[in-house]
C-alpha cells in the first residue's frame, strides 16, 4: 500500500524543462514514476526525449490535466516565480502539488497555503523545500533517491531531507511503504499530522517513524495526535540536540525560541505520548527494527 503516491499517480512536471527539471524528471522516470508531461508555456506543444521516453511539454497544468489525466504534480520552478506556479495548479484542482523548491519567501508560502484553503483543498501541498515523496517500487515524486530501500512496512514522515535519506537506507533491509518528506520552512502544507493520519489508516503500514527538528511547536502538536489518534507504533528523532538558542539552523523553521522548540522538550512530548526517541538517527533505527521484531 501506499499515501498519496501510487503506480497510478500520473505525474506532471512544473519547471521539466529546466536544469534541476530535467535532471531529476530523467531519475524520476527511472525510477517508474508515470510522467505523463511537464509545463512550461514558452515550450508548449515540443516534447523531450530522456533516453527514448517522449514527455510532451504543455502550456499550463490544467492543459496537462485535460490532456493527460495528470494527478500529481511535482515542481522544480525558481522561488521568484513558485507562488504563480503553485497557484496555477491549485486552480486547476490537480489533487497533489510537489513543490521541490527551497527559498520560497514565507509570505509567498503563506499566500498559496491560504490559497489552497480557501478553495477548499481540493490541492494537497506537499513542501515547500523538501525533497518530496516516494512509494518504493511504485512512484517517485521530488529527489529522494529511489535506489536506497525497497518496499515494506514502515511509514517515514520527516522535515529534514537528508535524514529521511538516512532513516530510509538504515532500515533497507525492512524497506518502506511510503515516506514523505514535509520539509522545514516554517508555512508548509502537508503536516506530520496529515502524515501520521494517512499512515495510521494504511493496513500495510505496520510502524511509522517521524522525524521532527528544532523550531517550531509541530512535533508537540503531533505528539498530542499521536496519543489521541494513532494505534500503531511510533519511533522519532529530533533533529537539533546541540543547536544554539536563537539561531537558526538549515532550516528556515529551524530556530529555538526560549525553551519553546528546543530539541528536549520536542522529545519528552513524544515520549509523554507513547513515541520511543532515539538520540542518533542510527538508535531511531535501532528502536524500529526492535518494535518490529517484536
């Protein structure tokens, strides 16, 4: 089983034609992942060839959509111009929204966010800046690479990238239904809450492990989730232990305010709520794989 992504997810590509576009498109497709198009309206109408598979270029999502029955959308577009081209998408109602995209103006992200709910989230945002997500063995939507797990029973939620990388290649050998990359600005669509849910409701998902950082109250906010709604078992790591007070790290969402956002009372609010924290990524693993050995 799979969230949000499945074999079926038909993919387009916001942004194909550029650099990072064509570079991870060309992975993506290697990794199975149904590209049906990608949109640039200065290239509608060509197509490009990435070794013998023709992706045809349309001029706008919704133009995608009618002609594809694009589902998924996954976009590699400069910060300057992310908010037009997630806006176009949540116009069009496409049911999923990647965006890839770091350095987006957190007024810029605020907008679309508000955007999306005022037209009655038919769009699920997933980002932006995160490294989006990926079904193994199915579909593969963003640049998490697609070679470093297989299919399985664990669902990943994580803000960090390279530690949803991490986590995935320390538990390869168990593999993963999906894992989703959230991203760690501080206005995000997809949450670990929405996550945890739609692991929660997924019967093959039989472990969730949940990757959290400094900043921000989300993991707290997760934890009261977890122990109000979740029934199987999860794992976490927080991301930020030896961080400075009041600077930020990595992430723009990534700054510890007071004792508020810090890496120890994201972890005892876990805890509190049943969650077994480990101290490395390496001891997460370690907890997951015990769970599972049950």
């Amino acid at each position: 089983m799979a969230i949000f992504l499945t074999k079926d997810s038909k993919v387009i590509v916001q942004g194909m034609t550029g650099a990072t576009g064509m570079k991870h498109t060309k992975l993506m497709l290697g990794d199975g992942t149904n590209i049906v198009g990608g949109v640039n309206p200065r290239k509608a109408g060509t197509t490009v060839d990435f070794d013998g598979t023709e992706v045809p270029v349309f001029g706008s999502v919704a133009e995608a959509m009618e002609k594809t029955g694009a589902d998924v959308s996954v976009l590699f577009v400069p910060p300057a111009f992310a908010k037009a081209a997630v806006i176009e998408a949540i116009d069009a109602e496409i049911p999923l929204a990647v965006v890839i995209t770091e350095g987006i103006a957190v007024h810029d992200s605020a907008a679309f966010w508000a955007y999306a709910q005022a037209k009655g989230n038919k769009t699920r945002i997933i980002g932006p800046n995160c490294p989006g997500l990926i079904t193994p063995g199915q579909s593969n939507a963003g640049i998490i690479p697609g070679d470093i797990t297989k299919p399985g029973r664990i669902g990943l939620v994580s803000k960090s990238g390279t530690l949803t990388y991490q986590m995935m290649y320390e538990l390869r050998d168990i593999g993963f239904s999906s894992a989703v990359g959230i991203g760690g600005d501080p206005v995000i669509g997809t949450t670990h809450i929405d996550a945890l849910a739609a692991f929660e409701a997924d019967p093959e998902t039989e472990l969730i492990v949940m990757i959290g950082e400094i900043g921000g109250d989300a993991e707290e906010r997760a934890a009261d989730f977890i122990k109000a709604n979740v029934t199987k078992p999860v794992v976490g790591y927080v991301a930020g232990f030896t961080a400075p007070e009041g600077k930020t790290m990595g992430h723009a969402g990534a700054i510890v305010s007071g004792s508020s956002g810090t890496a120890q009372a994201k972890k005892e609010a876990l805890e509190a709520a049943g969650v077994k924290v480990g101290k490395t990524p390496t001891e997460t693993a370690k907890l997951a794989r015990a769970i599972l050995a049950g």
